[in-house]
C-alpha cells in the first residue's frame, strides 16, 4: 500500500503542477499585474528592419501617382508626416491627417477615437505599398482598395483591419502641434485650379478675414434605414440653393433636427428628391407624391406611406451635416459640420449671422467637387476668431 | 491506600459482572442505502452515554456482531469511508441478540464535490441573459443522486425550471437572493466539509424547515455537530476549473460537555486545462459552535465566508470558435507586460453568520428559531471606456465576417480586409494583441491623454447585500396519525448597487460622465452628469480616483414575511398532507444618486432656483430617492398523497398552486439610470403536480415521476446595446408563460451475475414550452422616450415556417433529454463507477426582439413568411454522448487513520463540441443593400468542457 500511497501522491503534485509554469498561474500569484512599459514609437531607424527603402516619398509626389478611379502603390513606397487632425471633438471620424511640408493627406484609417493613439504632432510613417491613393469628390485620400460591393461609390476603402494598420501606419516621435498656414484667396484660387493635386487639401490652414454667406447646405434622409442613395429620390431632401432653413447651429444634433421640424415651418417648402426628380414638399406624404412616385417606390414606405414627410423626418430623426457658407474675396468656402460634433449644437457668432463681422477659421482645407471646404478640428470658441 | 481500595473495589466488581455472564448483543448487515450492497470494515463503535462498550468492523459481506452486551440502551456509532456518520440507538433486552438487519449508510462520493464549482462562471453580465444551472441535491433519492452528479456539465435543470424556483435554507432559513431568487452556493463554496448534512426534498413535496416550491427544497444544516467528527485533509486537482484544491476541517462532535465545535478551511488556486484566463484564487473558513443543555434546549453559531476571486469566461461567435478551432476561446483575457490578466473577475467576501436555537422538550413536541445575517461585498470587474475604440477583441468589426459575406444583400465584400482578418484570427498565437485583449495598448491609449484623463479603465460592479433573515419552524406530533409542521420568515434586504473604478490602467483619473448621454447632448453638459449634486456643487464632474463610486449608485429594498403550515396525516398505509403558505413581498428602489439625464424634480425652493440657474430641466421619471414600491400578496396550497404497499413500494402524488411575487429585477426597466418599474406586473401563479412510484427491497431502487407545471404571467428585463436606437436599450417582456411536462426515471440494481455490481441510470424526458405570446415594451437609457410601448410578440411561442409547419419555442438551455446508463461496482472500499450519457433537445435562449412584427417585417415594413422563419426561429442544439468514469479507493491505517481517493474522469471521449448554452444578441443588421429585411447577429455560445479529471486525496482521523 505504501507504494500506492506514494504514487497517489506523485500523482496528485504532478496533475497540479504540470502546468505550472504555464500561464495558468499568472493572475493567480500576480495580485496586481505589473504596468506595461512604455509604448515603442519608431524612429526612421527602426524602420529599415521593416522594408523601409532608405527614402520618403512626399506628400505632394505620391499626390501626383493619382489616376482617376484611384490607383494601388504597388511600389515600396513610404511617406511621413505629422498628424494634424484630432477627433476628440467628433467633427472628424474614422480619419488621420497628416502632413509634411509639401501637403496634407487623408489616410483613411477606419478607427474611431484615434486622438486617444496619434497625439496632434506626432511623426507618422506610413508604409503605402499595397494601399490604394484615391479621391472622393475630388479630395485626396490613401486608403486600402475599394469594397467590390453593389453600392459603393468610393475609390478606397477604410483601413479598419488592425492587423493592416499595424502593417502599415508606425506611430513616430512625438512633437509639438503643427502651426496651421495662413492662406490668402490667391492661394485658394490657384488650389483649386490645380484640383485634386493642390498643395493646400488636407492641410492645416488659417483663412482670415471670411464673411458668412448667410447660406448653408445640407442633404438629409426622411428614413436613413431605407434606399437614400441618389437613385432613391424620394428619400433625399436638400436644404440647399439660398438662406439658412433656420439653421442657426453648426450642425444638425438629433435634438435640434427634431426642434426645428416639431416647432418651427422653416424646412416647409423642402421638396423632396434630387436632380430632376422633385415629388412634393415635405409637409405631404409619399401617398400625396405618388402621382410622381412609381407604385413600387410608394411601397418601400409601408405603412408610414400615409404620413406626411415632415412626420417620417421626426419618426427616423438622426444627427446631420450641415455645411455653412463663407466667403473670401469672392471665393466661397464651406465649413462642412457633423451633427455628431460636439460643438454642433453651438450657434454660430451673431455678429456673423447679421453680416457685421468677419471672421478667421483654422481647420482641415478639403476640396468637395471643386469648391474648397473646411473641417473644424477644434471647438469654433478657438478655431473660429470673430473681428 | 485510597488507589488500592478503588482498584480492589473494581476488581470485585468485575468478578461480579463476569460471574453474571451478559448474553445479549447485537448484530446485522451494513448495507449502502443505494443498491443495498454490504459495507465491509465499516467501524462501528458501541456507546453506553458516554462510554464505549465494544468496537468491531463489519465483515467482507456487511456483517457485524457484538456479543455479551448487558440489557440496556446502547447508541451504536458507524463510521465507513466515503458513506455519511450513521448513529443508532439499540436497545437489549432480556439477553437476547438484538438483530438489526440492514444498516443503510449513505454513500458520499456522489455529492462530495457538488456545489457551484461544478459549474463554469460564464460571464453574462452584459448579454441581458443568466445562466445558472439547477443542483440537485438528494443523496436519498436514486434519480437526484445519479442526475445531480452526472449532468452538471451539461447545465441540467430539473424538469426544466429555473434555477430560482429551488430553495435552498441554511439552518432553516430560506437563503435565495431576495433580489433575483437565485440558490446563493457561491456563499459556502469549498467549505464542502461544513456544508455536507444536509436534508433534501424533491418536487412539490413539503419539507420540516419550509414549505417550499414545486422545485425542491435543500436545507443545509451548517451547525457545528453535524460536521463529521475528527481531523479531516484533503488535496484535490482538477483540469477542468481550477487546478488545486487544499482543504482541512476538524470536528469535536458533540462532546459530553454539551458543545460542539467545527472549523473548516480551504484554498482553491490555479487555472485549467480547457479555458484560458479562467482561474481561482478563492479561500474559505467556517467556524461553527453548539451547546446543547439539558438536552432540551441546544444555540447553534456559525461564522462563514468564502473570500476570493475567480476569472470568468465569455461567449463568442461560432465563427470566432472555428477560427480559432477552440470552442473554449475566452475573449476576457490578454497579456500585459507578458503575462495573463483577466477583465472579468468575480471578487466577493460576503461573511454569514448564524445563530440557531433549538427546542425538544419533549418526544412530540421541537421547534427551532433562527437568525441569520449576510453582508459583504460581491464586485465583479469589467472594462470601461469613454471615447476609445471597442477593447474586446472579438468584436464583430474586427472578425473576417464584418468585411465578407456571401449574401450580397449585407454589402460585405473586401476581399483583402477578409483575408487579413482571417489571417489573424485562423493564426492566433501569431497575434496574441489582436485575439486577446490588448492591455499594453489601454495603457499606452491612457498614457496619450496630456491631461492624464483616462479612456480605458477597469470597473468593478457591486452587488452588496445586507440580509437580515428571522426563521422559525416547529414539529409537533399531534397525534399518533397526525404530525403538524410550520413556520414563520421574516427578510429585511438592503442590496446596493453602485460600482468604482477598479484600475485606472496607468490613467490619473476618470470623469463620472454618461458615455452614452454624452454623445447626444455634449451642449448641456448638465445632462451627462451621472452625479448631478456633485456637478452643481462643484460645477464640473467628478475626477475618479481608484476606489471611488461612479456611474450608478442604487438600492434595492426587499421586504418579506410570510408564514406556512402542514399537516400530515397517517392512516395505516396511506398518508396524506395538507398545507399552506401565505405571505407578503414588498420592494423598492431608492436611488443615492442623481442622474442629469433623469434629474427628477427639485427637493425644495433652494433646489428648484439652483436648478433654473444651471438650466437644468426637471423629468418625471427620476433617478435619485425612492420609487414607488411594489406589493404583492403571496400565497400558495399543496396537498400530497400517499400510499406504501407492502413495505418496499411508495405511490406518492402532489399538486400545488403558488401565487409569487415577482423579482426585483424582473421589475425595474433600467435600474442603474432610474425608478420606472414595469406597467401593470402581475405575480407569477404556478400549478405544478407530480405523480410518483418508487421501490425500494432487495437491492433495487427505482423511482419513476410523472409531472406537469405551468408557470404564468412571468416577467422579466433584459438590457442590451440597440444598433438601431444608437444607445443602451431595455426590452421588459410581460406575460410569459410556460409549461413543463415530463417523466422521471431513476433506478439503482444489482446485475446479479457479477457480485456487487449494480446497473445503474437515469431518465429525463420532458417538454417544457413556451405557451403564450407575451408583450414588450422598449426604453433606452438615454432618454425616457419609450421605443416600443406593449408590443405583442407574435414570435415568441412558436414560429410558422416556410412551408407551413408551426415549430413551438421551448425553454433553453438544459436539455429536454437527458439520459445515463452505467455500472457500479463497489467492494473492500473500492468504487468503480463507468456511465454512458446521452442529452438532447437542448435550445438556444431567445431574444424577444427577434420575435417582433418590427424585426420581421424590415426597413420595407413588408413581413414575409422568409424573413418570419428566418428571423423568428430558434436554435435546437445537436444531442451529445459523453461517457465517464470514476475508480475510489480508501483504507484504514491502525484502525484510526483513513486514506483515501477518488479519481472522477468526465468526457472520456474528448468531446469538445458540446453546446451548453448561450445566447441571441439583441442586434439587428440594418445596413443591407436591398433595404427590405433585417439580419441577425450570429449567437454567441457556451461550450462543455472536453476530458476532465478531478483526483481527490484525503486524509482523516
């Protein structure tokens, strides 16, 4: 028995503790894990060990590899550049912009809360071998090849694949922020002309001395759950062409699209559709379009067919852009807003609104089919100055 | 001189009695209770008071004989390895040999290690579902003794109840949570030792502590005498929980002095062979006294806890399982610094004590009172998160399926984001920061912020209970025919509910704002303040340090009190019993903290003006003070018969009607944000009958059961992330109903052919279905704004599928059959036991959104019989076989010391592909291209363990 007694026992301390040097133990005897060291950021060193070639392409030279309908870098190519756009305020999403001294671009990193990864600064290298260069409405984006779907009306897609990023954007030094560039209407006129290539998109800019327009533009869905592509007029409202439909704020919150259209008739003469498809105003009901409105469209709205669009808006209210109209010289220039911003329920600066002051914005220049446009990446309190 | 005439005086005195030559005795069979095989070398030990008389063991066929006994009354002690303590009053009478027959003992092994380890902690905090698994308890009943062991990996629930249908008393006090009904054996976990007597009743049958449900009722006995006298160790390793088990317990007994004592220690540590990041670090004591004095009165005082912490496992998608060609993949866990952490850690110390008093003044006539109070702390930890990317790496943006799928209708076609995704997932080990969490990285996300704000942190929620519990029972045998048993229960329940930052994973600190709220109303910063009092004070909100309160901060105020009677009348061999209970649940929430969203209204003239100021809009509903309370008037009846023929055959039967409140947390519709409790809550009313036979003579024991319950009129509230809402949703279900109906079988016989091998098994066969549509009314966190306000459920009782065929929704996870079939053999203290299982009709838990006419009739609002049978269906899970075995051995050593073990090897066919539950989530795809129908999210699922052994090595004396 004695030998059963020991092998019982040999037995016993084995089972236990043939894996005990497995992680099986860890949080057991941790009792509070120690903290990880400091995160690695690259140095350009660093970089040669991961296929670096030696030399940075620039910003303004991958530009110029643009084709329409965007083009895969099949070469071993590499850009740097620093970051100059924050998402802390919700105006920029699923977005990085970085620049070097020769531009700005897009890299379309589809990663929400990247402020809380890339400090405003910091030196990012991005490895653009295998990553598509594309545009959208013209605007220069770096992005991974586009999505073969039905519906896609882009020429890249989102790099939102972790492992991909980790492939390709290396988080360098860190920095102090960029100094935004003063641009003047020449400036913006002569970056216009060159289009998608000019210096200034994707850039972190100050244009001084902007007059609002007193016009705004926004497109929104009566039912963002149904077809609102522009094959689908009967789900698209502008509130476009002259005036400002009562929006007094930079964007449309859920709170405030609901306010205007519950308490106000400001959004009352809103036609439906687009392009030369224009059904009815938004006070009537799909019912009251069909006349205009295939009975195969009409049917898509289901039992809310009967209820007047401004009721359908309200049912399936959401958060919307609103891109506010400015002037320099004569040259106009948009300042584009999410409704997810959180300064979108911030009212712009009376005095702008009467026209009795101008104003100097610092923001992200973009180019949208032609006209220039600007992305606040801070509040309006510090990147809007009124005179 | 005085030792010599003591020892001369004893001397002539044992002339005298040997001259008197005593020919009485006593003699019999030590048999096991189940099977009625012989017990040999069981120790009996003969007493006289207090005195030992005479000491044997029981030979290789059971027998025992003591010969040369005086006339008298004798207590004949016997002990056996792995059977429970028997105590035998024997009494001898004009010389003869008294001749007892069979002396059942109770066979332990069974039981032994059943408590809640038997079960794996699946974390369903945020899925809105539970999970917890019935114990069956009943080392007296062949078909509980058998199913309660055999079918814990499978999560089997008896007759297909909920797990808080059982009661389970501690020292004649009812113990299940007052909030939620659950059984609490995470109270006394490892104390197995001190937590072993105990008295089970199955069924709807009445129990002496308490009346009781219709699911059985379990009553611990927890006092200090009835721990199993003397020194006891025991070292135990188990791959399937936790690696290493230490225990040690020692127990005077009831000593002539009239006190006993008990203490019981134990430590649980290490991982498992199956799932990683699930591990122990779990301790337990218990410290128990009795006195007993003049027999008649008896204070009985316990003093419990089970301090630890152990690491839970999650659920995940079918897919990520098959990438990783792991059912057990864990997504809780990741390394930092290199090494495992878990983000889901239960930690508890919630101490129980006791203080029981019990009177026997005479034969006919006891009766007890107890008090009994719980308090501690119960957390449990989480990430938590403000503005950061999603921490969990099963997300579904970060699997394969979010970038491909072959229905063109979901618009998922990037080839290259699919295949690097794959990539990842198909080669884990290759990308342990991608398919684990990534802890180096919320550290470093934390380190980022310049103002030291933490976006990532650890949260530990708590659920604290303070539980004052008054009990009272008596017994009273009226009459020779007619014994009356009954009670009174009191329960003051004062559970808090808040939570505090845990870690702040190399942050400064984290501000006590709404995520959620946050989002949507970032301009009136007042709105997103979770202590709105603080903000106004200080006029900005709180920076959280480690340890402090945030978030939500409530009470739940439970009040019960009740009392019970039943009679049991005896008529030659019939009896039958009658009885009733009748009582009164109140409860309430009472909020300690304003939330902006739901500020209520001003407390005062001061209040209102400081609000005006600050802009701050009042709300109807509030967050903060009392809600208004719910009060139900409980009831129930039961009334059993039965009838024993001939002495080896029992036919029993039940009914019973029970008229419950509902639980506190089947009421409120979002209890962390406000008071608003569910419209119109009507209490659950229960039928419930059994019928039942069993035998017991000759070696067999057979029990066969046939049942039917219906349950009406259950609520209850499940809360998940709402994709279309854009915030936390609430969905309050009303007017479930069910029935269960089935048969039980049970039976334990010799073979015959080979000597002390029994055949052995077990029968499940049940039908437990959903009855009746129930109606849902949808609330988000966000706002008071009532999403969906009684609406029908068309779905949730059945589904109509394309071609017509109606296929009924039925109550999920356990299985709806389950059988066992297997051999024992026990000789000269060895126990093989091999079993063969099979279960089958297990389902998935549903989700009631899926069963509305919203989800099936899509963004088009046109309902087809596809998007009905597609989207209203529920999962069947496919039958398994396990089969197990078990092999124990114990020895005496100089008749004092006994070593011993048991070797318990479960799914010996390495079956890895065993469903055990799991859930819908409550999502809805939305974004497809033909805008005419929703997807569902893939389920997420629970899965058995493959090969496991427990080896057991005790030591006693």
């Amino acid at each position: 028995m004695k030998k059963l007694i020991i092998a019982l026992s040999v037995a016993l301390v084995a089972l236990s503790s043939c894996r005990s040097l497995k992680e099986e133990w860890d949080p057991v005897f941790t009792f509070g894990a120690n903290e990880p060291a400091a995160e690695k950021l690259f140095s350009e060193a660093d970089l040669k060990d991961l296929g670096f070639p030696g030399t940075f392409t620039s910003i303004k030279d991958l530009k110029a590899m643009y084709k329409d309908g965007g083009v895969a870098i099949k070469t071993n190519t590499w850009i740097k550049g620093q970051v100059i756009s924050s998402d802390v305020n919700g105006n920029i999403y699923r977005e990085l912009y970085i620049q070097d001294e020769t531009g700005g671009i897009d890299v379309k990193i589809g990663k929400s809360s990247l402020y809380s990864e890339f400090t405003l600064g910091q030196w990012v290298y991005v490895n653009c071998s295998n990553l598509t260069l594309g545009a959208y409405n013209g605007m220069p984006q770096l992005g991974l090849e586009a999505d073969s779907t039905s519906t896609n009306e882009y020429e890249t897609s989102y790099i939102d694949v972790q492992a991909i990023i980790n492939e390709h954007v290396f988080k360098g030094a860190k920095a102090d922020p960029v100094a935004p560039v003063a641009v003047d209407e020449a400036q913006l006129k002569a970056a216009i002309s060159a289009g998608y290539t000019g210096e200034l998109w994707g850039k972190l800019v100050t244009i001084k001395g902007l007059l609002y327009g007193k016009k705004i533009f926004a497109l929104v869905y009566p039912n963002p759950n149904m077809p609102h592509k522009s094959g689908n007029p009967e789900n698209r409202v502008f509130l476009s062409d002259s005036g400002t439909w009562g929006i007094d704020t930079w964007a449309l919150t859920k709170n405030t699209y609901i306010d205007i259209l519950l308490n106000t008739n400001a959004w009352d003469s809103a036609q439906v559709g687009s392009g030369n498809k224009r059904y009815c105003t938004i006070t009537k009901s799909p019912n009251d379009c069909k006349g205009d409105m295939p009975e195969s469209v009409l049917k898509t709205f289901g039992s809310d067919a009967g209820m007047p669009y401004k009721q359908i808006m309200i049912k399936y209210a959401t958060a919307n852009y609103v891109s506010h109209y400015f002037r320099i010289g004569k040259t106009d220039v948009q300042v584009r807003t999410s409704g997810y911003a959180r300064f979108a329920d911030q009212k712009l600066d009376s005095r702008l609104r009467d026209g009795s002051s101008t104003c100097d914005i610092t923001g992200i220049l973009s180019i949208y089919n032609g006209a220039a446009q600007f992305t606040l990446v801070d509040d309006p309190s510090v990147s809007v100055t009124v005179h | 001189m005085r030792r010599l005439l003591l020892a001369l005086a004893a001397i002539a005195f044992s002339l005298t009695l040997s001259a008197q030559e005593p020919t009485g005795g006593v003699k019999g069979t030590i048999v096991n209770r189940n099977g009625r095989q012989p017990i040999e070398k069981a120790r009996l030990v003969l007493l006289k008071g207090a005195e030992q008389v005479a000491e044997t063991e029981s030979a290789e066929d059971g027998t025992f004989e003591i010969q040369g006994l005086p006339d008298g009354m004798y207590t004949l002690s016997i002990v056996a390895p792995d059977f429970l303590d028997n105590l035998v009053q024997v009494t001898v009478n004009d010389g003869y040999m008294k001749n007892m027959f069979n002396l059942s003992m109770t066979s332990v092994n069974r039981v032994t290690e059943l408590d809640d380890d038997s079960f794996a902690a699946f974390d369903m905090d945020d899925s809105g579902y539970n999970d917890n698994p019935t114990i069956l308890f009943g080392s007296n009943d062949v078909f509980n003794n058998i199913a309660g062991f055999n079918f814990s990996a499978v999560r089997f629930r008896a007759r297909g109840y909920s797990s808080e249908s059982q009661d389970v008393y501690l020292a004649g006090v009812k113990l299940n949570d007052a909030v939620t009904g659950y059984s609490p054996f995470s109270l006394w976990s490892g104390l197995n030792e001190a937590m072993r007597s105990k008295e089970s009743v199955s069924g709807s049958e009445v129990s002496d502590y308490g009346f009781g449900g219709y699911n059985g009722l379990t009553n611990i006995f927890g006092n200090a005498a009835s721990v199993r006298k003397g020194l006891r160790g025991s070292v135990m390793t188990n791959s399937q929980l936790y690696r290493l088990r230490v225990m040690g317990s020692y127990a005077t007994g009831l000593m002539d002095n009239g006190w006993a004592f008990a203490a019981n220690v134990s430590a649980r540590l290490g991982g498992n062979d199956w799932i990683d990041g699930v591990y122990y670090r779990s301790f337990a004591y218990y410290l128990a006294a009795d006195k007993v004095f003049n027999n008649v009165h008896k204070l009985s005082f316990a003093f419990f806890a089970t301090p630890g912490e152990r690491g839970a496992q999650n659920a995940s998608t079918q897919e990520v399982y098959d990438l990783m060609g792991d059912n057990m993949y864990n997504s809780n866990w990741g390394y930092q610094n290199g090494r495992v952490r878990n983000a889901r850690v239960r930690k508890t110390h919630e101490p129980v004590t006791f203080l029981k008093y019990d009177f026997t003044p005479s034969d006919v006539f006891e009766a007890s009172a107890t008090v009994l109070y719980r308090f501690g702390k119960n957390g449990y930890t989480a990430l938590d998160w403000y503005d950061a990317q999603d921490p969990r790496p099963d997300y579904y943006r970060n699997l394969p399926s979010y970038f491909h799928d072959s229905n063109s209708d979901m618009n998922r076609n990037n080839p290259v984001k699919w295949a690097w995704a794959n990539e990842v997932w198909s080669n884990a080990s290759y990308y342990p920061e991608l398919t684990h969490i990534n802890w180096d990285r919320l550290y470093n996300v934390n380190r980022n912020q310049a103002d030291g704000r933490a976006k990532y942190i650890q949260e530990e929620r708590h659920v604290d209970q303070n539980d004052l519990n008054l009990a009272a029972s008596f017994k009273w045998r009226a009459a020779e025919f007619v014994t009356v048993t009954g009670g009174l229960s009191g329960r003051i329940n004062r559970t808090e509910y808040y939570k505090v930052v845990a870690d702040l994973l190399g942050g400064e600190y984290f501000l006590d704002i709404d995520n959620f709220a946050d989002r949507d109303f970032a301009s009136q910063p007042w709105k997103v303040q979770n202590d709105l009092n603080y903000y106004l004070a200080n006029g900005t909100a709180r920076k959280l340090k480690k340890g402090d309160k945030y978030g939500y901060d409530y009470l739940a105020q439970v009040r019960s009190a009740g009392g019970w009677v039943n009679g049991k009348f005896v008529f030659g061999n019939l009896s039958a019993n009658v009885g009733g209970r009748l009582g009164y649940e109140g409860f309430w929430r009472h909020g300690l903290m304003r939330k902006g969203l739901f500020p209520g209204y001003p407390s005062s003239q001061e209040m209102a003006k400081q609000w005006e100021a600050a802009g701050i809009e009042p709300s109807d509903e509030s967050s903060s003070w009392a809600s208004r309370k719910a009060e139900f008037l409980t009831y129930a009846g039961k009334l059993g018969l039965t009838y024993v023929i001939g002495g080896t055959q029992r036919v029993y039967a039940n009914v019973g009607y029970f008229n419950d409140a509902p639980k506190f947390n089947q009421v409120f519709l979002s209890p962390r944000t406000r008071n608003t409790m569910v419209d119109d809550v009507e209490p659950v009313k229960t039928f419930s009958s059994d019928i039942n036979w069993q035998y017991s003579g000759g070696g067999i024991n057979v029990r066969a059961t046939a049942y039917y319950t219906t349950i009406k009129d259950q609520s209850k509230v499940m809360s998940a992330y709402d994709d279309l809402q854009n915030a936390f949703s609430n969905f309050a279900i009303t007017g479930i109903d069910q029935r269960n109906m089935g048969i039980e079988l049970g039976f334990k016989m010799p073979t015959y052919f080979v000597e002390n091998l029994s055949v052995q098994g077990v029968l499940a066969l049940g039908s437990y279905e959903y009855t009746s549509n129930p109606v849902m009314t949808q609330t988000v966190d966000n706002s008071a704004e009532v999403v969906m306000q009684d609406v029908l459920v068309p779905y949730w009782r059945s589904t109509t599928l394309e071609d017509g065929t109606v296929q009924k929704h039925y109550i999920p996870s356990t299985p709806q059959t389950a059988v066992s079939l297997g051999l024992s053999y026990n000789r000269n203290y060895w126990f093989i036991d091999m079993d063969v299982e099979y279960f089958g009709r297990s389902y998935l838990d549903m989700n009631p959104l899926y069963r509305t006419d919203y989800a099936t009739a899509g963004p088009d609002n046109n309902i087809t019989a596809q998007e009905i049978a597609y989207m209203t269906s529920q999962e069947m899970f496919k039958p398994a076989w396990l089969v197990n075995a078990s092999v124990g051995k114990s020895w005496f050593i100089k008749r004092k010391y006994q070593l011993g073990f048991s070797l318990n090897a479960k799914n010996l066919l390495n079956n890895t592909n065993v469903k055990t539950g799991g859930y819908e989530q409550t999502r809805l795809v939305d974004n497809t291209v033909s805008k005419e129908r929703f997807y569902r999210f893939d389920p997420k699922y629970f899965y058995m363990s493959g090969f496991n052994y427990m080896l057991n090595v005790y030591f006693r004396f």
